[in-house]
C-alpha cells in the first residue's frame, strides 16, 4: 500500500516507518522540514513537505495514497486544543479529497464520564474529529515504553535522581501502558483490518499505579527507591516539581501531570482477538526500554570521548 505518516520524524511514528517499510509498503513521511530527515530511497521511504496548519499543503501530500496515519498534536503549544481541533479537521478532509481509503489515529486511554485533563480531552477530541470526517481507525493508549517516550524518560530520570522522593497523589492513579514494540505492532496490523468507524483499546496485560511503574523501573535500573505520597503538591506546583527534577519543559510538565490525575486503563481487548498479536507484561517492556536507553546513552558517550 501507498502510506502517509503524518507524525513520522517523531518517537512511535519513526518506529512505525520502519515497520511498514519492512512490510514491503511503499512509505511517505509527511513533516514540516523534510530537508531535516535522512534520505534513504533503498528503504522505500521518502519524505514530503506537509503542515496540518496549512490545509492547502495537505491535499499535495496525500494525493494517491490509500492511508494515512496520524499522530501528531501540538502538545508544547499554549493554544495546544484549538490547534489539535483544526489539524485533525483540515488533514481528515484532505485525506478524504485525495481517496486515502484509511486513516489510523493514536489517542489516550481515559473514560469519556471522567473529567478529563485537557491533553487528553484533545486526543478524544482529535479522534472524534477523524472519525466523524474519514474513514477512521483510532487506537487509545496510555504511556507508551520505549527510549524515546518523554513520558518514559521522565519516570526513568525521577528514579535516577531521586531515591527518596516525596511524590503527588497521582503516584497512586492507576495507568495501563504499553510497549512500544506492541502499539506499533497494532498500528501496523489495522491496514489489514476491516475496522474503520470504530476505535480500541491496547495496553499491558495488567493495570498498575505510577508508584507500581517506578518500583519496577527502579528495580531494573538496580536501583533503590522510596516513595512517600502528600497530598499537598497540586497539580501546578506537581509540574515545577517535575521541571526541576527532570528535563521536560514547564507546559509539557504540566499538560503529563494533569493527565497523570486521570485514571487510564483499558476496558476492552477486541484488537488483539482480531490481529492475533497479545502484548508483553509491563516489567519486560521496561526491561527492554531500559536496556535500550542504557545502549542509547553508552553510545552517547563513546561519541563524545571520540570527539575530545
């Protein structure tokens, strides 16, 4: 199949591109600074320029493709809602004019009663979009577990550099992610599915706490921790906490805590009775993830001793 990936220069869609590369489709990475993308035509991937704020650079990018992908949001920007509202409107419309016959969409876990924080009322709001404008599949996930995550690095650099830390309450909400090799495992198996108009659940085998998920990390990054929860870090101070502890910048923070309060677990699994594929237990995603970062940073600093 001819496949747009609108989103793959980042961390599950870069992965993703290689996947259906592997798979023999013929891939399209749509981005805002195609020049900034290795190019590789032995790989059967290119890049085209594409910005979901200028609807009039969508219809040229998926002209002639039978799907597209779209994970993109513009979750560092202040006015982060409208933006996510108006691109998943202006590419679902392009899509449809240029006889994409599929498009794939992965948002957040996270019931519709509850109140949800604004990242991830915008993912809903951005699958709603799709789905009532194109031919649309939506998967829902939680935090994704892989080195590349910011969600990730940030539970992996609090145990780092915190071993006795004094934690907010969403320490004990509980969450379901998922690995990365299983979300884009799934993302890849839908082309085959007769699924459009519907959306799913994917996630670990089991639920667990924020608490639970840094214990486990802690524990196979051989290291000791010690949590203690008060209930007086609100949300606000919770992301200057987190800014100051980790590298993620001050909105980020903020938009990852708010949705860290919201209870995100699965409640279905009908996509992996259909695409045969059951995902792995939470400690063997992070001990692959870490293993990973743990290369990624060896790598890192190998280069930079060649260097000096």
């Amino acid at each position: 199949m001819r496949v747009l990936v609108a989103g793959g220069s980042g961390f599950v869609g870069s992965h993703l591109v290689t996947r259906l590369a592997g798979e023999g489709h013929e891939v399209v990475v749509m981005t805002r600074r195609p020049e900034s993308l290795p190019s590789d035509a032995s790989s059967g991937v290119r890049q085209v320029f594409g910005d979901v704020s200028e609807p009039a650079s969508l219809r040229a990018a998926l002209d002639g493709m039978d799907a597209a992908y779209y994970l993109v949001h513009a979750l560092d920007r202040e006015d982060f809602e409208e933006r996510d509202r108006d691109g998943a409107r202006a590419f679902a419309r392009a899509a449809v004019a240029g006889g994409v016959t599929r498009i794939v969409y992965l948002g957040g876990l996270g019931q519709d009663g509850d109140t949800l924080s604004a990242h991830l009322r915008s993912r809903r709001d951005v699958e709603k979009i799709l789905l009532a404008e194109g031919p649309t599949t939506a998967l829902r996930a939680g935090i994704v577990v892989g080195d590349g995550s910011v969600s990730w690095e940030i539970l992996c650099q609090l145990v780092e550099r915190l071993p006795i830390m004094i934690t907010p309450r969403w320490v004990q909400t509980e969450t379901q992610p998922v690995a990365l090799h299983d979300v884009v495992t799934y993302l890849a198996a839908v082309l085959d599915l007769n699924v459009t108009g519907e959306h799913f659940d994917v996630g670990a085998p089991e639920s667990m706490s924020y608490r639970e998920m840094l214990e486990v990390a802690a524990h196979e990054m051989g290291r000791r921790l010690h949590i203690f929860p008060v209930p007086l870090l609100t949300p606000a101070l919770s992301s200057h906490w987190l800014r100051l502890i980790t590298d993620v910048d001050l909105r980020t923070a903020r938009s990852l805590v708010d949705s860290m309060t919201n209870e995100v677990v699965v409640t279905e699994r009908r996509l992996e009775a259909l695409s045969g594929h059951h995902p792995m237990r939470f400690v063997d995603a992070a001990r692959i993830a870490i293993g990973d970062r743990r290369a990624r940073k060896a790598d890192t600093a190998g280069e930079g001793s060649a260097a000096a």
